[in-house]
C-alpha cells in the first residue's frame, strides 16, 4: 500500500487520477459506479478547492483509498 501526503486538493485530486488510471477505470465508468457526474469527478481530479466533502470521501472509498489524519498541538503530534 502506497502512502500519500495530501496538502491541499490538488495533491488530492492528483492521488485520485492516479489511483482511477492505475485501475484502468474511466471517468465515465467511475461516474457510473458512483452515481457521481463525470464533471463532477473531473472537477475533484483537478483540485476544485469547494467539492462536497461527502463526493470526495465517496470516490476515495469506491477506489479504496483509505484516509489517515494526524495533527499536531503546538509541535506534539496528537
């Protein structure tokens, strides 16, 4: 399993095409599987900074891409 720092919704939208090509999935096929619009998808894949959190979350688990946050307070990793 390959990890990813994503930093903003670019590096996302970035690891999402990667993940969908790696799969050899379509935007369209994506779309179909999803029940989420291919301009939607596209949008996502290409950074848009106000996409639905929850379309977001939807195309990640569809992919199977898991999420794993960490924070830090004041420099302590929590």
């Amino acid at each position: 399993m390959q990890k990813f720092q994503i930093s903003d919704a670019t590096s996302l939208g970035i690891v999402l095409r990667k993940t969908r090509k790696a799969m050899k999935i379509t935007q369209e096929e994506l779309s179909l599987q999803t029940g989420i619009s291919r301009p939607t998808i596209r949008d996502i894949e290409r950074g848009k900074k106000t996409a639905h959190l929850g379309l977001v979350l939807r195309l990640c688990r569809d992919l199977g891409i898991t999420i794993s946050l960490s924070a830090s307070v004041d420099g302590v990793e929590a």
